[in-house]
C-alpha cells in the first residue's frame, strides 16, 4: 500500500497521518513546504499542499523515514493503568511488545463483518514493516510496555 508525502528541495519527507495534521519546513535557502492531510494514498481524501507536490512510495520503501515521524498514542501503563495524559512515542521508540500487542488489540477487537478503513491499514502495514525493519537491522526494542 502506497501513502503520500511532500519531499523537500533538502530532502525531507513531510507525513501527514490525518486532516488537519499540519506539517512545515523551510529550507536553508528560505524555500516553504507544507503538508496537511496526507494520511490516506486515496486522491479524494482531503489534503492540501504547498511547495512541492505530494509523492506516494510503498510503506515498505521508506519505512525509514515513516519511523522517524509517525508517532503512536500510549493511555495505559504495563499493568493496564490509565495514564494521566497520552504519552506520544515515535514508532522507532515503541517496544516491539508494544507494538505486538497493539497489533493483536485491534486483530482480536474486529468484528465479523467489520469494514476496515484504508487508514488502519495504512497504520497496521506500518507496524507491521517496522517490525519487518527491526528483523532486518538487527535492532531489539524489548522494553515493557
């Protein structure tokens, strides 16, 4: 599944996970770039633009930037507590348990004959080639949850 990004003259690539996810960047030289809304590879999805044109590669082609960008919300601590604010945590920083077990959460939660949105598969292929990344590069992220 292929998702869209805006790259920069310097190149930076600029994610937008969702509408209204406003991402900036200017250059050295002064050039603007921004993009919002960019968390779908479906064109009638809304997304704007600025700079530069959105480009859409496989998840698994540039994983290693997603990694870098793409941050997961954590609401309960290893013992299932509520945590008194969401802590945000790039992808790269999230325990491969964690990641497992968000994985199985939404696997086991889905209804029979729930329709899976183009977002959560967007989400789900990205953890998933993370994990797939992790095996590759010989990197272990066993911290607890």
């Amino acid at each position: 599944m292929k998702i869209q990004y805006v790259e920069t003259s310097d190149g930076i690539k600029l994610f937008s996970w969702f509408g209204h996810d406003y991402k900036t960047h200017t250059t050295a030289s002064g050039e603007f770039f921004m993009f919002d809304g960019g968390g779908s590879s479906l064109p009638e999805e809304y997304c704007r633009y600025s700079g530069s044109k959105p480009k859409e590669s496989e998840i698994s082609e540039i994983i290693g930037d997603i990694r870098l960008d793409f941050k997961w919300g954590k609401n309960y601590d290893a013992d299932n507590n509520r945590l008194p604010t969401t802590e945000w945590i790039l992808l790269k920083d999230l325990s491969t348990d964690h990641i497992i077990a968000i994985l199985k959460y939404f696997t086991e939660k889905m209804q029979k004959d729930q329709k899976i949105s183009d977002a959560w598969k967007i989400k789900h292929l990205i953890f998933l080639e993370e994990l797939n990344y992790r095996f590759k590069n010989n990197i272990l992220c066993q911290e607890k949850i």
